[in-house]
C-alpha cells in the first residue's frame, strides 16, 4: 500500500481524515472547533508535523537500508517499487462482466455482409452486463404494465403525492395539537390550566407591570381588567395586540420577538383572566365595549333589531313593483 500512493497524498489524506473527525466529534455550535478551540487548532499543528516527520523517518530508514544491499538486492527492491499493483479480483470480475468476445484482431472472421457507406456491422457477443439489464428490464416492463394498466393496483406519481400530502395534512394536524409551541393568532384558545394561568403571570410580572400595573389597572398603558378594549378583546385580538403591538407610538410594542407563542398565549390567557377584577387604582375605561363574535350586541335593545328587519321587508316590495 505504501508504495501506492506517495507522501503528498498520503499525509493530507491522513490529516483532513483526522481534521473531519474533530470537526464531527466536537461539539462548537457554528464555529469551527479548530478556530473556537485553539488547543485544537494547536494540537493539528502536532498532527501535522508529526505526520511529516514520520515520513521524513521512514523515508531515510529505507534509504539506508537500500544503501546498505548488495547490487542484485538493490535491483530485487527497485523491482517490487516500480511494480504496479495488481488488482486480481477485479481484473476477474471485469473479465465476467466484459463476456466472451473476440479480441480486436479477430474481429474479420464475424464481419457481416453488410455495407452502409462504409460502415460494417460486427456480429461480436454483447457483455453479459448488457443482455442482463436487457432481460430484467423486459420483465420490468411486464410487471410494470400489468400492475398499472391491467390490474390499476398502483398508483401513479400524481395519485402517489396527492396521497402523500393527505397523510402529510393529517400529520401536521396531529402534530399541532401535541405541540403547543405552534400556536398562532389563528389557533389561539383561552388557556385556563392553572399552571399556563401561572405561567402567564409571571411573564406579565417580568414584563408588562410597568405600564398596565400587576393588577391590571393600567398606567401608561390601558386598563387591562374592564370589558373596554381599545384594539378588541377576547383571546385572539388579544394575542394579536401582544404579538404585533399597539397603535405605533402608543408604546405597546410588539412581543412576539421576546416571548415564544405559547408564552404570548399565556400571558394573554392570564390578562383576560383579570377581566371582571377590581385593581387598587382603576384607569378611566379606553376604547370599546367588546363583544365576542355570535353574541347578540345586548346594549342593542331588542326591538331596534325587529324594526330593523322590518324596515328591509317593507322595502323589498317596492323594489319588486320596478
Ligand atoms: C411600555 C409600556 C408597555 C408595556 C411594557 C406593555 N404595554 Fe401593553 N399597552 C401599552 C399601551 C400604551 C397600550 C395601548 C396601545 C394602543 O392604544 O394602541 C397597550 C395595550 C395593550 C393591550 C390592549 C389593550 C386594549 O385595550 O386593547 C394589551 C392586551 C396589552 N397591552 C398587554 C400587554 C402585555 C401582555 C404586556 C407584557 C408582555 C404589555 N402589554 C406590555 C403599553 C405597554
């Protein structure tokens, strides 16, 4: 093997095998080990020169070792350094694969007849490679049309990928109810386990009390425990105003760069949950009454609705006589 392959390709082989392992093995982030870890950079420095001066050894142990033979010992080692590898095994295998056919200087006895501008046929046996992949291909084919257009047991590639995005969406909705992570103003319910209420507490402590007050109440910011909303109550106007902010220059940034969905999820669970409480210093209500969507509007009276509707089936008529 030595003789194989010379130093210049066996010494940064043997370099960037070990170079790879580290850079597998240790763990640097994004980073480079070698350029986080200098010991490492310096311990490839080691390896590098002990791999040259291994050569440099070996090389000048066999050179005074030749120095050291008698004229037909020198020629017997110049011999074996100058004989290329033989590679039995796959010279056999080539040989199987290549099948019997008849050398280049034999090729005149199975010429045939034919003639096309000069250009002659060979009669010569095809390489058993190629006949196989024939055959095969052939039984292939068979199988192939009787699955797809006899029996239809198989589906084509469209049919195939229609099928696999069916799983795939049935898959990501699995996916979604375990992973709370994911949520978004889209799929956002009112949380009310008591430890995501809690959760949802401490984020607001940590971060929101400053401006709405830890009892809600408000300051800079709103009154957060009334059923006046200035940008919409209910849960998801309310992740939406966490996620992405208030009004701009109002000072209610957006969070969603700070807190991870669920965490917004929480906090917004937790400031819904104070609705109805009664802080020390209240804030004068901002905004509107919210009403969530399907409830009737009960400051409306009912009968504004019914004359309403009649007011539309009286006109109808009138629109008909046209
Ligand atoms: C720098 C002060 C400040 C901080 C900190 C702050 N807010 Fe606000 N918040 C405001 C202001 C001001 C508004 C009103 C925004 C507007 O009028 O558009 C507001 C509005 C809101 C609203 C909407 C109220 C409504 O009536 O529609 C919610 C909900 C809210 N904040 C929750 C939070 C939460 C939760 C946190 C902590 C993660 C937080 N805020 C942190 C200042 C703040």
């Amino acid at each position: 093997m030595r003789n194989l392959f010379p130093s210049y390709v066996r010494v940064p082989v043997i370099f960037f095998t070990i170079f790879g392992l580290i850079e597998y093995f240790v763990d640097s982030g994004d980073e480079p080990a070698f350029l986080k870890y200098p010991v490492i950079m310096l311990f490839l420095l080691l390896i590098l020169l002990v791999l040259i001066a291994i050569e440099g050894i070996v090389g000048s142990i066999e050179n005074v070792l030749f120095q050291s033979l008698d004229e037909a010992g020198k020629e017997r080692y110049l011999a074996s350094k100058t004989k290329t590898p033989q590679f039995k095994a796959l010279n056999n295998i080539y040989d199987k694969l290549k099948g019997k056919q008849k050398p280049i200087e034999e090729e005149h006895e199975i010429i045939l007849d034919h003639n096309y501008d000069g250009i002659k046929e060979l009669d010569n046996n095809l390489p058993p490679w190629w006949v196989w992949s024939f055959y095969i291909s052939i039984v292939f084919a068979a199988v192939y049309l009787v699955r797809f257009h006899v029996i239809g047991t198989a589906d084509f590639a469209a049919e195939e990928l229609e099928k696999e995005y069916a799983q795939a969406k049935i898959e990501i909705e699995e996916y979604k109810k375990t992973a709370k992570n994911l949520v978004d103003v889209n799929t956002v319910t009112l949380l009310t386990d008591a430890a995501d209420l809690k959760a949802g507490q401490s984020i607001f402590n940590a971060n929101c009390v400053a401006c709405h007050m830890a009892d809600g109440g408000g300051g800079i910011g709103p009154n957060l425990t009334d059923n006046y909303w200035i940008l919409g109550g209910g849960i998801k106007n309310v992740f939406h105003t966490i996620s992405e902010g208030g009004r701009s220059g109002k000072g209610m940034i957006s969070w969603k760069n700070d807190l991870k969905p669920i965490e917004m999820a929480q906090v917004a669970s937790y400031v819904l949950s104070l609705e109805g409480t009664t802080p020390a210093n209240p804030k004068e209500p901002e905004g509107d009454i919210w009403k969530p969507e399907g409830v009737d509007n009960v400051e409306v009276p009912e009968e504004v609705i019914e004359t309403e509707v009649i007011e539309v089936e009286t006109s109808t008529p009138a629109e008909n006589n046209d």
